[in-house]
C-alpha cells in the first residue's frame, strides 16, 4: 500500500494533470467545449496580431496559440489560466531579435525560436529550482509600469500601419515618432479609413453586442469594406498569404555563439512571462478560490516555452484576456484550453486562405486596441495618489521601458522596487510607548499620538519590523536618540517585540552587546511578546542565554511586574508620575514633592 502511495505522488508530480484529470465528466466536457470555443474565436485575430508585434509571419502567432496552451495548461497548476502570445512578450521578442536579423527572414525566426527555447530552460530551471517564491519580490506597480511603456510602444508601432505609411521603425521609440509626423501628410486614406472603421465597428459591437467577438467582428466587415474600396489597388495593403497547415518541426539555433548572444534578453523574457503567468493565475484563483503551485507553474511555463520551439512556436506567456474570458465562460478544468487549441486548428486549417484579405491598417487598428486595453489607468491613479515610493518606481519604469532597451527595462523597474523594499524594511519605525489612564486595561499607544506621562527610569519601545544586518543601524541610532540623548537619566528599555518577525545572527549579536550596554549603567534591556519563530537566531547562538533568560517576558503585565522590582526604590518614592498598576504598592510621595512637582509645572 506505502509503495502504491509513493508511486502515485511521484507521477502526480512527473504529471501534474493526473490531479485534476479524475474530475473530468460529461457535465465538465460541455462546460469546457464552450469555453474552449471562444476562446478559439477570439485568439483567431490575437494570434495573427501578436505575431506582428514580434515580427514573426501571422501563422506562427496562431501555432503558438496552439502549442504552448496545451503543455502550459498540462503541466501548470492553475485550472483557468490560458498561455499562448501575449503582447509585451512579443514586443521584448521583436526588441531583441530585429537588432540580430531582418525581420521576417528564416534566420529572424529561428533565433526567435531559440530565444524561446532558451527563455523555456530558465523558466524550467527555477521551477525545478523551488524558486517560485521569486515573484513575490516584483511589485505589481513596476509590471504595471512596463506594461503601460510596453502599450505606447505597441500603438505607436502601428500608426505607420494604420495611416498607410511606408517609413523604417528606428530603434528609439521617438525617432519613430518624429517620422510618422515628418511624413504625416502622405497618409493613405483609404487606409486610414479601414483603421478608423475597424476601431468603429469594434466599439460599438463590444457595446451592443458584448458576447460577440468584437475584434473579430471588425476585422470580417473591415475586410469586406476594403474588398469593395480596391485593395491593394488603393493602397490598402493586406496580409497576404497564410498557409493552412498544421505547426511543423522546427529547431532552434544551437551554436554557443547565439545561446550566449541572447541570453540576457531571454532571461529578461523568461522572468517577465513568470510574472505576468502567475499574477493572472492567482488574480482568477482568488475568485475561482483555488490553491495554486508557484514552483509548478514555472515549471508549466518552461515546458510550453521550450517545447514549442521545436514546433514553430514563440516566447508565449499567461494572457490576462483569455484566461479572464476562459473563466468568466464556465470552463471547469484546464480541458477547456485543450479544447481551444483543438478548435483553432481546425479554424486554421481552413479558415486560412480568408486570412490573406484581411487589410492591415485594420490589423493596426486592433493592435492598438489590445495595446489600449493594456493600460491600467485606475491601478495607476490609485498608486500616484497613495504612495510616493510607489510612484517613483510606476514612473520610472514606464519611462524606461519607453527610453533603454526593453529588458532592461525590466530590470531597472525591479531593481527600483528592491531598492524601495529594502530602504523600508531596513528603517523600521521605532517608537516611545506609555500607558494611556483613560484604559483601565492597561492600553499602550505611541507617545506620538497622546501627549503621556513616562516613568522616569524605563523606557518602553515598539519596533515594528525585523532586526537584521540592515536594519540594525537604523534601530540603534533611534534608540540613542529617544533614550540615550533624550532621557539620559533612564536605566532600563523594554522592547515591545510583538512587531518583531526575524532577527537575524548580525542582529542578534547587535541586541546581546545592547543588553551589555545597559547592564553596564545599572539597569538592563528586557522583552516582551517576542515570538518564538523570531527567537530562533537568539536560542540557537546562545544570544539569548547570554542576555538572560530572565529578560524575555511572555506579557507586559509579567514584564512590569519584573523589572519594577529592579527599578531603583529611591527615585520611585519620590516620583509623582506612578504610571504601572505596581506603582500603587508603593508609599506615597510626601507632601514636600507633590508640592515642589506642582509649583515645577
């Protein structure tokens, strides 16, 4: 039975679908070939568009629509989420490759497919690695910030495309800009009429008639409309061919020349997809309240990525609008992408050759859609208003993505984020607390907020936040400006360590010379409420024997009634300010110092 078990968990792990692959029954199959159907239909003009973002001719979009969802939805973890081309994907694609190769030849797309292979074993390798836990240090405000760079870059890509302009796309982003204006008054407009028709159509259908779709929808009457204006004759140029075959084999460019060559991009690629993968799977896993396996979908990722390139498909990751609409159309199980892939061969295969009259400027007009749609005005408006920190980093990495190299781009908005992360957690707020009378259950508040008496020998301190090698400065310095140089007098600190998560071996060593230091003036450094999880470092180095068991308190309540007991009797008979409950076994100050404490005040 205990071997049965084992075999069992190792092939749910060799084959993850195995887990969810039970609950497939007639009730889900129908549910999933719905889904799968629209989504069919709707990646159909996603596919073609998102190939021409990343240079790569329109079929090899529709082959990576067909691959990559399949083993990214076998092997991941998530039940809705639907990989394939994605937009910034793409865009990074084109960025890296257009520099090495003109765009569209043989040698173009196969160092396309081998950016994705090798995009693939780095998504691997940290899914093997356990390191899914990477994603949780890149904020959403700087995917944001990309992703909105990575939008403008998109739209104005297509505007050549879009008035009928034949200019070269220079590599800065405002040169290209400056081009189409320099050229402006040659704008074709029978093309210009095709792109505003589509942008036209597709507004007012995604109004009147929201579960048809839109894009589709525009790009059938915008293709009728140009097939009566003339085509080609007018200068409405089309796509063109589009073979209705099935994805072929392909083999990516192992030379260590070219590995080496692309690495950095493919890497930039590799962690953009991983974000952008597991942000949309767990934004529908807290609705779908589903429990997700970071480690596993990059793992899903990596093999959809590397195994696609040996079937003409490119870098693809997590879309956001297909796995949002797979959702929100009842699928039940990952089938329903299966389904998806399926359907779209089927379209291809011969809906194919009608592909050929679709115009371009209308293509440019959806793309510009999609890359509209991409902005996240309101994430935004919320993240300039609430925080500064935050802010910085949205604008510094839309302003990247639009001025360096895309990935680097991304680096830069990660590396900002860091920064801010660290900056914060190693300047933790230290603050003085006093017991507010106006709660006879002995409440404590920050000093900050309410004007309190303090007890002239202890010093009561909250820190909110870990004590490590990078915050232990900060934290000293903070306690000799509040103790040392602010109430010199004072003898004794307790540290309030419920805001306390981790201590480190540097911060450790820090806190046993901190506890000498006091002890040397007669008085001492204690704890209370420190969990046991951030006392680790302290027990297992002996920091904590060496500043005494006796030190660390459970309570308050248990820690006060400790250290009153050490507190120096001669200053408490004569102190009026009596704050702690145990003050009320003390004798009463006599009549001279109430009096010389009144006329004192």
């Amino acid at each position: 039975m205990q071997t049965e078990i084992i075999k069992t968990n190792i092939f749910h792990k060799i084959f993850p679908f195995l887990t969810w692959w039970p609950s497939v029954n007639r009730t889900t199959l129908k549910a999933d070939f719905l889904a799968g159907l629209t989504g069919a239909i709707i990646v159909l003009p996603q596919g073609i568009a998102f190939a021409i973002i990343a240079g790569m001719p329109p079929i090899y979009g529709l082959y990576t629509a067909m691959v990559i969802p399949v083993i990214a939805a076998l092997w991941g973890s998530s039940i809705h989420l639907v990989s394939g081309p994605n937009t910034a994907i793409s865009l990074v694609v084109f960025a890296a490759v257009s520099k090495i190769a003109a765009v569209g030849t043989p040698e173009y797309i196969q160092i396309a497919l081998t950016l994705t292979f090798l995009a693939g074993v780095f998504q691997l390798a940290l899914g093997l690695g356990r390191m899914g836990a990477l994603v949780n240090f890149v904020s959403h405000v700087v995917i944001t910030g990309f992703t909105a760079g990575a939008a403008i870059i998109i739209m104005e890509s297509q505007l050549k495309n879009l008035l009928g302009l034949t200019i070269q796309r220079s590599d800065s982003f405002w040169q290209t800009l400056m081009k189409i204006l320099a050229n402006i008054a040659d704008t074709n407009p029978y093309a210009l009429g095709i792109g505003l028709f589509t942008l036209l159509i597709s507004f007012l259908s995604k109004k009147w008639f929201p579960k048809l779709p839109n894009m589709l929808v525009a790009l059938v009457l915008a293709s009728v409309l140009a097939f009566f204006l003339g085509g080609d004759a007018v200068g409405i140029r089309l796509v063109g061919h589009v073979p209705s075959k099935l994805p072929s084999l392909s083999l990516p460019d192992f030379q260590f020349k070219t590995l080496t060559g692309i690495a950095p991009q493919a890497f930039a690629i590799a962690i953009l997809g991983l974000i952008q993968s597991t942000a949309i799977a767990r934004s529908i896993a807290t609705k779908s309240q589903q429990q997700l396996d970071t480690n596993q979908e990059f793992i899903g990722q990596g093999l959809s990525n590397l195994i696609g390139s040996f079937f003409s498909s490119y870098a693809g990751a997590g879309s956001f609008t297909r796995s949002g609409l797979n959702y929100e159309s009842g699928a039940r199980t990952p089938v329903a992408v299966l389904f998806a892939s399926g359907l779209l061969t089927i379209m291809v295969l011969f809906i194919a050759p009608l592909m050929a009259y679709l115009p371009i400027p209308a293509m440019a007009a959806i793309i510009i859609i999609v890359g509209y749609n991409l902005i996240d005005f309101p994430f935004s408006r919320t993240v300039l208003r609430a925080s500064k920190r935050q802010s910085i980093v949205l604008i510094i990495t839309f302003l990247s993505t639009l001025f360096l190299e895309l990935e680097i781009a991304v680096y830069v908005g990660v590396i900002f984020s860091l920064i801010f992360y660290l900056q914060r957690t190693s300047t933790p707020n230290v603050a003085i607390m006093a017991p507010d009378p106006d709660y006879p259950n002995r409440k404590f508040i920050y000093l900050e907020r309410k004007e309190l008496l303090e007890c002239p020998q202890l010093k009561m301190l909250r820190i909110d936040g870990s004590i490590f090698f990078g915050s232990v400065a900060h934290i000293a310095a903070e306690i000799r400006r509040l103790v040392d140089d602010e109430a010199p007098s004072v003898k004794h600190v307790l540290i309030l360590a419920k805001g306390i998560n981790f201590i480190d071996v540097a911060g450790s060593e820090w806190l046993l010379h901190e506890a000498e230091r006091w002890k040397e003036k007669g008085g001492g450094l204690y704890f209370t409420g420190l969990k046991l999880i951030a006392q680790d470092s302290l027990i297992r180095g002996g920091f904590k024997k060496q500043i005494g068991e006796d030190h660390f308190f459970a309570s308050k309540e248990e820690a006060l009634e400790h250290i009153c007991q050490r507190l120096d009797m001669d200053v408490c008979a004569s102190c009026t300010h009596r704050i702690f409950l145990e003050c009320s076994k003390l004798p009463a100050p006599s009549r001279q110092i109430l009096e010389k404490e009144k006329a004192d005040l």
